[in-house]
C-alpha cells in the first residue's frame, strides 16, 4: 500500500495525545480530519484540519467521519465516567468504528492505557477500562 500523504482521522482529537497526534500527522503534510462530539468548541487546530463531529457511542453519527478516510488514529478516553463509559467507549466504540470502516482498506492505529495488562488493580477495578 503506497498512498501517502494519508486521509486521516483522528477520534480522540481534542485531548491531550490526540491534539498532538493532529499537530504531527498535519506537520507531515498528511490531510487530517478530526472528531469530536462538539465541534463547535474545538477551536484550536491548525489551519487546514477538518474538523468534522461524531461520537463512537452513536453508530449512525460516524459515517461523513469516515468517508475519504485511510487511515485511523484512535485516542479515544473514558476515564473517569465508569463502567458502563468503559464499556461503551472501548468496546462499543471500536465496533463501531470498525463497522464504519466496513470492509475497506483503512490503517487503524488504537493507543491503549498505560497499565493495560493490571487487570486487578484498582483503576481497573473501578472503571473496568482495562478489561474493556
Ligand atoms: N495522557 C496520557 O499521558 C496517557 C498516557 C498513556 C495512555 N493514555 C491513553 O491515551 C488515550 C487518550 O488519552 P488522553 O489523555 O488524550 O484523553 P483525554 O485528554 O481525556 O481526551 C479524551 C478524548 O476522547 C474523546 N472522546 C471521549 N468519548 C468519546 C466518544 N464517545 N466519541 C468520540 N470521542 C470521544 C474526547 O473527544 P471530545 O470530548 O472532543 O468529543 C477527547 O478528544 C486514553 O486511552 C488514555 O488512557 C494517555
């Protein structure tokens, strides 16, 4: 696969990697799309990056996200919602994220949480975030 500069989206834009993550992608002179569930607050990307909403828990909002797209950063973040926040945003999410994909070639980049693999510690046992 040799298409570069890339179509990127970026889920997870307006947070604290995810800013970053569209600051580097753009400085690479890819094309970057950034989601997010309020697009009217997120005000402080370069010049040049599409901004375009959409929320992972909601299926039906992802598809103009996804349309163009060939690659996929993920930095998405339910920490400090909860259970059923971890459930639906780390796994409900990258369902839907995969179904929005369907069955193109799209590159998908997901960062994790530190401490995945502590399954009995205790942020994991408060939010469930690293079972999900
Ligand atoms: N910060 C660190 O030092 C660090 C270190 C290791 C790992 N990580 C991991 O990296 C990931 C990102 O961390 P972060 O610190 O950048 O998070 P953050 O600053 O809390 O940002 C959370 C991001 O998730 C988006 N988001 C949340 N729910 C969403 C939904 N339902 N649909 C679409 N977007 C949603 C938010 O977008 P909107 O609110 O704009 O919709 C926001 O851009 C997390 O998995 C975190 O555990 C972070």
């Amino acid at each position: 696969m040799d298409r570069v500069p890339f179509n990127v989206l970026v889920i997870g834009a307006t947070g604290s990697i995810g800013r970053l993550v569209v600051q580097e992608a753009f400085r690479q002179g890819h094309t970057v799309r950034a989601l997010t569930r309020n697009p009217s607050r997120a005000t402080r990307f370069p010049a040049g990056v599409e901004v375009v909403g959409g929320d992972v828990t909601r299926p039906e909002t992802l598809a103009p996200a996804f349309e163009g797209i060939d690659a996929v950063v993920l930095t998405v973040n339910a920490d400090g919602h909860g259970k059923e926040a971890s459930e639906a945003v780390y796994y409900g999410g990258i369902r839907s994220v995969l179904s929005a994909i369907g069955g193109r070639d799209v590159r998908v980049a997901l960062m994790t949480t530190i401490g995945i693999t502590e399954r009995l510690g205790s942020y994991n046992q408060t939010n469930q975030g690293h079972d999900w």
